[in-house]
C-alpha cells in the first residue's frame, strides 16, 4: 500500500500523436493506413528500447498562456480564438484539462505533479483565451518537432532546419519564439483526442504519466511525401529508429517493439 501511495505522487502529465498516413500499398481489408513509432534510446531512463508514439512531458513553457495568446493574435481575432478554444470542449472533460472553478480557486489535484497552470508569467486561465485543451496540443505539437524535425502549422506540415530543431528541445520556451519569428502557429485544430493512459505501476512507479493522446491524420500529399516523417527523422538523443507500418504489423510483432 505503501508502494502505491508513493506512485502517485509522480504522476506528471504528458500529451503524445499517433500520426497516421495513407499508403496504397496497404491492401489488408482491415486497415488502409499506417502509423508512426519510434524507438526511445537505450540509455533513456524511461522504457528504454521501446517503440512509442512521439510525445513528452508538458513543460511550463507550453502554458505559458500569455506567450501563446500573442503567438496566437498575430492571426487569431479575439472571437475567433475563443470559438477555436470553445470548439475543443467536449461534455466530458478530462481532468487534466482542468475546470475553470477548480483553477480559480486554486485547488490542485493532490496526486499529480503537475505545473501550476498559473505559473511564471501566464495570464490566469479566467483572464486568458487559451485553454488547457489548445496548449496540450502545442506541447504534443513542440514534441513532436522536438522528435521528428517536423511542424505541424497552420501554414502546412514543414520540416524544421536541424539548427531550430536543436534549439527548441533544448529549451521549450524558444517554439514560442520560433512561431513568432516565422510567423507561424500550430495548427492544433489537426489534432482530436484519441484516448488517455496512465503509466502502469509496474513499468516505473517513480515517473508515470498520464497522458493525451492525439491523432493526427496526414492527407494524401503529405503521406507521399519522403521528407516528412522520414526513416531518419529521429533526433538521435532521445529517439533511434523511425518506423511506420499498419496496425496490425506492430500487433502481431508486439515482441520486437517491446
């Protein structure tokens, strides 16, 4: 009991995409696409040598609302941006995501170690247009440029030079930066939420996660495109190995990708 009261202390949230692209090779009637995993490096302390989904740990950088709300006006009217944040809440909401009473009045969850959607210099959340639902999908969206080299903007899914890639992992704060210097944004309206997990006890109870996953659906141009989400996407630091194969590929060799 003992054991398991101190796994929740070291829960952390965390936002990942299952990016998916059409292949016309794929001729199974069970599925017509295939998806992304990468292998996490060996000296990782967290599932070492294991095929994932890209994503990370949600750093305060990705709510900082008052960065994004900038990052996010250069294009964004007020009304249109609320409308976007409105569109993404659903009857159910996650409790991650947060609700704005519980946020107001200061309340946290207990068994979460979690960053204080208050913190630094983040405009409070009744003060702010941009909600937990829009910057849980920026950070899944920093990870996977962090991890794969590729942004996806409102402008187009665009491969980021090596130099900006390297920079924003090494600081998430700068993607804000980034999107206001080239005048871009994450185009967040691309990712629906596919399902949550919580880490199990049993794989590591001093970090767990629990974690958003998002989908992200790439169109016919995008999944013929050999730069994008190529064999040699990953960072090399993080990840070793780019892999995409259909569904049932993984499912039946579940083994290899363990």
């Amino acid at each position: 009991m003992i054991r398991i009261n101190k796994s929740l202390h070291n829960i952390r949230d965390a936002a990942s995409i299952l990016v998916l692209r059409q292949h016309p090779r794929i001729t199974t009637k069970f599925f017509d696409y295939e998806i992304l995993l990468m292998k996490r490096h060996a000296k990782q302390k967290f599932m070492p040598n294991s095929y994932v989904f890209p994503g990370g740990s949600i750093d305060e950088a990705d709510l900082d609302r008052k960065k994004w709300q900038k990052v996010f006006r250069e294009s964004y009217s007020e009304k249109r941006l609320r409308k976007l944040g409105q569109d993404l809440v659903y009857p159910v909401v996650p409790e991650m995501y947060g609700t704005l009473s519980e946020q107001e009045q200061g309340k946290s969850n207990s068994h979460r170690s979690q960053i204080s959607p208050n913190s630094k210099s983040s405009l409070p959340l009744h003060k702010s247009l941009m909600t937990n639902q829009i910057l849980y999908r920026v950070a899944a969206i920093r990870e996977l440029l962090e991890e794969t080299g590729v942004f996806v903007s409102t402008e187009g899914i665009k491969q980021v030079d090596p130099s900006d890639r390297k920079i924003i992992h090494n600081d998430a704060s700068k993607f804000a930066e980034y999107c206001l210097e080239f005048d871009l944004r994450p185009d967040i309206s691309r990712l629906k939420e596919w399902s949550i997990w919580l880490t199990p006890t049993g794989l590591d109870s001093r970090r767990r996660f629990d974690t958003m996953f998002y989908i992200l659906l790439l169109n016919e141009e995008e999944s013929i495109d050999n730069q994008l989400f190529s064999d040699q996407s990953h960072d090399n630091i993080e990840l070793t190995n780019t892999t995409w194969a259909a569904p049932h590929t993984f499912l039946h060799n579940y083994k290899k990708f363990l």
